[in-house]
C-alpha cells in the first residue's frame, strides 16, 4: 500500500475551530420537505434528552408519535406514550405554501404554512415535549391525544417479536391497556406494569428462583406515561377511528377561544413504583419544573455545543454529489442518536426511537406502532457495539453512559448465573440478554433435552457466544484513553467479564480432563463461537483478540500489583491468533477449529475492527488484507447492508476504494423520506446498527492512529473533499480540510500533538 506522506510543515494552519465559528455550515444538511406526508413512513425525527418524537402532516393535520427510553411493559415491550393529532381552523395547512423542516443546529422540527408557523422541540433535560403554534391570524386549535392501548391487545401470531417472548407467546397473551384520565385542562395517560412480569417467567425458567431475591429486576411496577395539555384547552370529548390498519380511541381537547399563539405540552414521567400516587406525585413534580423560554434555551445551547464537538463535512460546494449526501446522512443520523443522549437504556440497534406504523416496513407483519422486529428491552450486543462506537470519535462520551450503565445495573445478575450455574466467579453475558441480565427466554430455549447445562442456551446461534461483552469493556477502557474519563465504577464489570472465561474455561478443561491448560500453557477455549456464524470453535478468534487487547489495557491502568500480576499471568495464558494458508496466501483463520457455519459474518476480520491488532502501520498488514481481499467465506458474505461492517474493515486496512464502494453503497439515502431511515435490513426500520456501521467507517477513512502516530486520510479518496473535526486517543481532537487532493488547514488539540500527525494521500 504506497502512500504519498505530505509534509507538515507545507500546510496550513487554522488557528480556530470552523465548526465552532461558524454559524450557518449545519444548515445545508437540514432536512426540508415542501409537501405533505402519506403516512407515518414519511415522518421525519425529532428529540431530545432521551424522547423521540416522528413528526409529520398528512391530509391537512399535524401528527406525532411519541416515544420514550425504557417505556417497557411487561412482556418487555418498548411501548410508544402515543399519538397526537393537531387540527387547526381555520386550516393552514389547505394554502399552497408548505415547509418542514428539521432544524439540525437548534434540534427541532418547523411546520410553516398559511402565514402558520410551528415549533417542535423537547427539552434535553427534562422529559417536555413543546408544540409552539404561532399565526398571523387567530385559530382554534383541536390536540387529540390517540392511544391503541384503550383495551387489553390479544398479541397476535408474529407480535411476539416486538417483546421478550417472540416466536413461543403464550395462549392468551396480552399488551394490558393503559389508562386515561381528564381533568379540565389536562390529560394524563399511563401503562402501569403489575407485579409479575416476563422476568419472573424467566427466572423460573432458568432455574435461578434460588437467589430471585437477590436479582435485579427493571419491570415490576414500572409505570410510564405523562400528562397533555394547554392553557387554552378544555376537554372536548371523546372518539375511535383507526390508523394504518390499527383501532384507537382519542381524547380530544379543544380551544377555549380563538388565538394566534398556542402552548401545548406533553410531559413524561417513569418511575418503579407501588402506589400510583407516587407517580402522580413525580409527574406532577415534572410539570410543575417547566420554565419555557429558560428551557428552550438551554437545549438550543445543548445541540448547538453538540454540533461543534465533530463534524463530517463532504463536497460542500457541490449538494448535488453523491459525496455530499453521505455527509449529510452523517450529520442526520448523529442527530438522531442525540435524541437519546441521556436515555435510561441505550438506544436500541431496530428503531431507537424513531419506530413508526409496522405496515410500512413488511405487509406481513402489520401490528400496532409499538411493533418492532427483535424486541424491546432485549439487547443484541453484536448489533448495539455499532451504535456506540462511532461516539469515540464524534466526541459524545457523556452519550456513551446509558449503554455502560446497561451493563452495569445487569452485572450482579450476571455473576449469578455463574454462581448458580457452575459455581465459579465471573458475570456471564449472553449474547441475545435481557435488560435484567438474563439470555432471551426462547432463545434459551423452552424445550430443552433432561440434562443439558442450564447456564446454557439451546439455540443453533447463541449458544456459547459470552465475549461481546468485551467489546462493550473495551469502549469504556477507550474513553478513559480519548476523554481522561473516570471509569473507576465500571472497572468491577471489566474484571468480572475477564474473570468468567479465565474460570469457566479452566473448569471445562478440568472437566474433560486433568489439566486446565494446554501444552503451551495457554487456555483451552472450547466449546465457543466466532460470532454467530463459526459455532462450537475452539479458539475463537474474537475471543483471544478481546482477552487479549482488553487485559493489555486493563495492565496499564493505576491498580495495586496484584491486580496487575493476576491479569499479566492471565494475558499469558491467552493463545495465540490462529493463522491459516488458503491458495498459497496466510489469512486469519476464524478459530483453530469449528464444526459448523451458521450465519454471515466475517469474524476472521475481527482483529481489525474491533480489536484493531492489525491496520495501517501495523505488523502483518498484509496478513490482514489477504483475509479480507481473499477469504472464501469473507467474500461470500461481503456486503453493506444492515449491521455489516465490511466498509469499516476495507477503512481499517487502507483500502480505499474499497472503504469508498462500500460507504458509498452503505451511507446513501434510505429508500425512504428521511435519507436516514435505513433498513430493515437484517432488522428493523430505522437500522441504528446500519448508520452507526456507516459512521465508523467514514470516520475510519478519514482519522485512524497507530501507537502514537495519528494517520490522517488513511483511506480517504483524494477526489472528495473534506472538513471534518473529530477525536482519537489521548485527548485529543483533530480538524483539516482536504481540497483539491491538498491538506489546506490542519489544526490538532492539544498543540503538541502537532508531531504525531502523519497525513496520508493515496495517489
């Protein structure tokens, strides 16, 4: 791979931060619609704090879905608090002028119509959803809360999938009604779990009744909702209609007089809770916090500081380039993860927060909106890392956190598996885990054979696959090295998750025979799984990279010498890579040995992203590229859909015009409205897996380091050019300008950093 090294001391220096000066560069990539929406696919997002709203107009009124993080009833299903439908009258909306637009900079979405102007905005920090109508004529206005849950919902054959029960429902199962209320000019609604749940179904099921107790549980008593109103509303009544295939009943509130300003408010409130007074209690408290204008004002300052911590700028001058949408897709779909910056559960990989009527997905699968494929509160950690990887680089560490306290509010339940189980220390992280920490109750497996290990799940995919933990690890060790974060309080989950393969699989050595280490010392680890494709492995290849480079950084941290002798022996005992030979060529190998092949993905990439052992300026790279350019079952699976990452390992490996092909193919526009509602792939719509798959590429291609070396445009194509700013290790942020094939402006902070730079343009 030959690369042209430009040298500093040509370039140009900035000596301030565009994207922190100027203004205006976000507005290009706001999205602007000039007519109306045909149903719930066309909506656009909207959010904040860790609320997303689906925005739209359609015949002539304004509608939103609203959802929020950990709004899970109790077969664990992420339910939306609703719909609201806005009529106006005089309508403005029958004039022949129409503009929505998402307005990236401040974070919210503008209706204009008819001399009528709307505001969308959530408050980022507190859980306040505004609709601000102003109009240069006095209009009534009619707000219609619309809620599906009015009665107990038979969950019918295929709904399954959007709760923790999937395929296996039981006969009779329901989504249980919410409850309404009005009280002059207020509308409360609200889902109240009772006290048996899925948890306790599944407790029982794997054979953990033993220490229930002890166990932490996220869904009894959970209650959800929030409160509607206005100070120029009255309740008007009641009705039913049906929307995209689904019945509801509606609330309708009515203006007590005509005006040309009106507030109206939607509060949010979550608590686990006994007494519904208490909830009450906490709502009320909510609402009664609500300073408008101080708000609104401290959360334009929140997105507008969101936007200046990275950028990825491409083709600015030329918005008809198929360049310049991936840039613009970029900065959409950071949008759409700021929504839940501050969620208390990370952002789910099928939908987030932006889910809208199932119909328009798949035909076949047309439920109610709470519906999406692969559950609610149950996490796939393969397809959540790529949700939260590329927020290194953006700069979004304090967005990181929800994902890390997943993982941390589990780990005691976790440790119990493996108490209970095969009474050894270590949390035990399935791959296919519930918000309580426990693996999916039918992919654990209902009917499993008289016998067969209960810490295990019965399932062709699943079964053995316990390292992706490590990479969620490996994030929290990457932020004490980009941010200087204290990660003091994650650090009993890292060791934890390093201890359950150093014991588990010294006992199944022991099991099997009289030593608990091999010939050369090293682990046995057998049975395991090179992601869910390679299956029953021995020596997985993600699993020695994620030992391996997680307890090498788990050395370096400030501990007491024993705790640093105990894992230096315990990196000693890790095996080695596995390297194979396939038509004359060495390639990483996926394991040491496996006996079957059950999905597509290219594990043998692994050790390049995530675990970075091999890229640009690092040993063997070459090794690396013949696996990716040659392997038979690398090239059998490549492609860029969904969760896919081969444009992250074509960036990692300085393969340019590969990295370009694939990102190209990866970031375009969704095949919907919003250029950003990718999927549904492998899984739902919008794809979060599949835009944050396309972030870390991109960012890949432009920023990587080696050691102390920080490589600029590794992969970059030198006909696109580029302003982007963005952060890599030790604390540092970068930001250059790439035109016309020449590095015009660099500027790296802290300054000294200036001597690790070396730009690379590939001719």
């Amino acid at each position: 791979m030959k690369k042209t090294f430009v040298a500093i001391l040509l370039l140009t220096f900035i000596t301030t931060s565009r994207a922190a000066s100027s203004a205006d560069w976000l507005n290009a990539y706001n999205s602007q619609w000039t007519s109306q929406s045909k149903g719930s696919h066309q909506s656009m997002p909207c959010g904040g704090g860790d609320i997303g709203l689906n925005v739209w107009v359609e015949n002539n009124e304004l509608l939103f879905y609203i959802s929020r993080s950990g709004s899970l009833d109790e077969n664990n299903c992420l339910l939306k608090s609703g719909r609201v439908r806005i009529k106006l009258s005089p309508n403005p909306f029958t004039s022949s002028s129409f503009r929505q637009e998402l307005k990236l900079r401040d974070g919210y979405v503008e209706v204009e119509a008819g001399g009528t102007v709307i505001q969308l905005w959530v408050n980022v920090f507190s859980p306040v959803i505004h609709v601000d109508v102003k109009s240069k004529q006095k209009l009534s206005a009619e707000v219609c809360y619309e809620n599906w849950r009015y009665q107990d919902r038979l969950i019918r054959k295929g709904e399954g999938n959007a709760n923790s029960y999937k395929w296996a429902i039981p006969k009779g199962l329901v989504t249980k009604a919410d409850v309404v209320e009005t009280q002059g000019n207020k509308l409360t609604f609200y889902h109240k779990n009772s006290e048996q749940t899925v948890f306790d179904v599944t407790v029982a099921q794997q054979g953990m009744d033993s220490v229930k107790k002890e166990m932490y549980n996220p869904l009894g008593n959970l209650t959800f909702g929030g409160m509607l109103w206005g100070d120029n509303l009255k309740f008007a009544g009641t009705s039913q209609g049906e929307y995209a295939g689904t019945d509801y009943k509606s609330w309708c509130m009515k203006s007590v007089k005509p005006s040309q300003s009106h507030q109206i408010y939607v509060a949010l409130y979550t608590e686990q809770v006994a007494e519904l007074n208490q909830w009450k209690q906490g709502l009320a408290k909510t609402v009664g916090q609500i300073k408008t204008n101080a708000d609104k004002k401290k959360t334009r300052a929140w997105w507008n500081a969101y936007w200046n911590r990275s950028s990825i700028c491409i083709n600015e001058t030329n918005k008809d380039s198929e360049a310049w949408r991936i840039g613009r897709n970029y900065q959409l779909f950071r949008y759409m993860l700021g929504c839940n910056a501050y969620g208390s559960y990370p952002t789910k990989f099928n939908g987030g927060l932006f889910t809208f009527d199932p119909c328009h997905v798949d035909t076949l699968q047309s439920f109610t909106p709470d519906y999406r494929k692969w559950g609610g509160g149950t996490m796939t950690a393969q397809n959540q890392r790529l949700v939260y990887f590329p927020m290194l680089k953006s700069g979004d560490f304090d967005m990181m956190k929800s994902q890390f306290a997943f993982y941390m509010r589990i780990l005691k339940n976790a440790e119990l598996r493996s108490k209970v189980y095969w009474n050894h220390k270590g949390g035990c992280f399935p791959e296919q885990i519930e918000n309580f920490g426990l693996p999916n109750p039918s992919e654990y497996g209902w009917k499993r054979p008289a016998g067969f290990d209960k810490g295990l799940e019965y399932n062709a995919w699943l079964e053995y696959e316990w390292d992706t933990v490590l990479e969620f690890c490996n994030m929290i060790l990457e932020t004490k090295d980009y941010n200087n974060e204290k990660i003091d309080e994650y650090v009993p989950l890292i060791e934890s998750a390093l201890t359950f393969f150093d014991e588990h699989y010294r006992m199944l050595a022991t099991q099997r025979g009289r030593k608990a280490l091999d010939g050369d010392g090293h682990l046995v680890l057998y049975p395991g799984s090179a992601c869910e494709t390679y299956k029953m492995t021995y020596n997985s290849t993600t699993t020695i990279s994620a030992l391996k480079v997680v307890l090498e950084k788990m050395i370096k941290l400030p501990a007491d010498s024993a705790k640093t002798a105990h894992w230096k022996e315990m990196l000693s005992t890790i095996p080695p890579i596995t390297i194979k030979e396939e038509n004359g060529k060495k390639m990483i190998a996926p394991a040491k040995l496996w006996e079957r092949i059950n999905n597509v993905e290219s594990p043998q990439l692994y050790p390049v992203f995530p675990w970075r052992i091999y890229g640009v300026g690092k040993k063997e790279l070459d090794v690396a590229i013949n696996t990716y350019l040659y392997d038979s079952d690398a090239l059998k699976f490549r492609s860029h859909i969904g969760w896919k990452q081969d444009n992250i390992f074509a960036a990692c490996l300085g393969l340019t015009k590969e990295a370009q092909r694939l990102t190209s193919l990866k970031m375009k526009d969704s095949d919907l409205r919003f250029p950003a509602f990718w999927g549904p792939g492998y899984d739902w719509t919008p794809d979060h897996n599949w835009g944050g798959s396309g972030m870390i590429g991109l960012q890949e291609m432009l920023l990587q380091t080696n050691g102390d070396q920080i490589l600029l445009f590794p992969s970059w194509p030198v006909e696109w050019d580029v302003h982007f700013k963005l952060h890599v290790s030790k604390n540092t942020t970068v930001e250059a300008e790439l035109k016309n094939g020449k590095v015009v402006n660099l500027r790296v902070y802290p300054a000294e950093r200036m001597k690790d730079v070396i730009v690379m343009i590939k001719k």
